[in-house]
C-alpha cells in the first residue's frame, strides 16, 4: 500500500498509483472509456505534472474529481491546456453532475477530458 496517493488511474478495472514523478503499476489494461485519473484534494503542479506525464503516453486522458477536489481538477486542466502545453492541447469535453451513495447527501461529479492535439 502506497501511504501518500497522488492521482488514481484507472485502466480497465486495474489502477496505477502516481505519486509525483514515481508510478506502481498494479495493472496496465485499456479501459474502454479511455484513460481515467482520479483527482483528490492535493497540490496543483505536480498533479499538472502527472497529467502532462499521462498525455505524453495517452493522447486523451479524462479528469475525475469528486465534492471538494473539483477545484483542484478544474485548476490542474487549465494548467495544462493554457499553460504548459498551450496550442499542443485542448479541453474536449466537460460533464458535470452528481451522485448519491446510500444514506449519504449527493455528491457532485466532474469529468473533464483533455485532448493532446500534436
């Protein structure tokens, strides 16, 4: 078990743990969605740093923050797309909604999928 888990891929049912630049691959299978990171509340740049890192590999990786770490997605897409890689990429497509687990209030959603484009 990794103590301090940065960003969650998930790939087909298996996950990646990123934690900054150092990677445990538990399982390395193509989902059918394409390539899903998982954001929680952390620092900004190096969560921009492991997108950067999953676009150089995946040509489409979709963003999925949950509640309180929407922010946190939002800012590290903005990074990427205005900043870092700045004409090479886009924002394709924005879902928001929410979800609601039992006996607990909703819970909003976002997913955000950003396209390299060179």
């Amino acid at each position: 078990m990794v103590d301090k888990t940065l960003i969650e891929c998930i790939n087909g049912g298996g996950r990646v743990l990123l934690s900054g630049v150092e990677k445990i691959q538990l399982n390395d299978s193509v989902h059918p969605e394409g390539h899903i990171v998982t954001i929680y509340q952390q620092d900004i740049v190096p969560c921009a740093l492991d997108l950067l890192t999953e676009l150089v590999k995946y040509k489409m990786v979709t963003l999925l923050a949950r509640g309180q770490s929407i922010p946190t997605a939002v800012a590290v897409a903005n990074i990427v797309t205005e900043n870092m890689m700045k004409g090479n990429s886009k924002i394709l497509d924005i879902v928001v909604d929410s979800e609601e687990e039992k006996d607990r209030p909703l819970v909003s959603i976002i997913k955000i999928t950003v396209l390299k484009t060179n």
